[in-house]
C-alpha cells in the first residue's frame, strides 16, 4: 500500500506544507519572537545580529533584511509568522497580500471588496 501523498502543485504559489515548516524553523521562530516589544526593539538595534541570534540561513536572513515576502515565503516563512515581522514596519496582512500578488495595496484591498460581494 502506497500511503505517500502527491504534494499539492498551485502553479506560482509557494505551499506551506510540513517541509517547508521544517525549511522556516528558525524564520518562523525569529517572527514569533516579535510578540515581545523588547524583542522587537532588539532587532531593529541591528537586524542582522538578530537574525544571527536565530539562526536564519542565507536565504532567510536575505529575504527576512529586504522585506521581501514572496522570499521569504520561498525560504520557508509562514504569512502569520511573517506578518509580526512586517508590523514591527507598520505592514498589514493586506500589504503582505499585495506583495504576494504582484498589486497596489489598493488594488489589493478592492479585489477583495469584489469578492466579497
């Protein structure tokens, strides 16, 4: 009996599945830490220290300096986790959401007045 599961392919969308929490650990665990103000006034004294302080690799600590949330997402970032770090810079989850998809916050926000109509 096979009990393997063929992995859900969204073309242009980045599936956050068990590998990719394994993958963002320490990102992850580096955003959830920004539930504490203290923590939060930490990193940005010096970013990079911090993201030393957790471990992030290349790839996250890239993604994690520049904001970039469609890398950080590729480098294993949960959109929950990643939206603490994005309000330590004033971003919403609508602004993660229009990164994601390549819009204006505006656009963003009328395509989901639309739907939701």
């Amino acid at each position: 009996m096979n009990t393997s599961k063929q992995k859900r392919v969204i073309p242009g969308t980045t599936m956050f599945d068990g590998e990719q929490a394994r993958k963002g650990y320490a990102l992850n665990k580096m955003c959830f830490s920004f539930n504490s103000a203290e923590n939060r006034a930490e990193y940005l004294e010096d970013k990079e220290a911090y993201c030393d302080k957790y471990g992030l690799n290349e790839q996250q600590k890239k993604a994690a300096l520049s904001l970039q949330v469609l890398d950080m997402l590729a480098a294993g970032g949960n959109a929950y986790y990643l939206a603490k770090l994005g309000g330590i810079f004033g971003l919403d989850m609508q602004d993660v959401g229009a990164q994601q998809t390549g819009m204006t916050k505006e656009a963003f926000k009328a395509k989901l007045v639309e739907a939701g109509k």
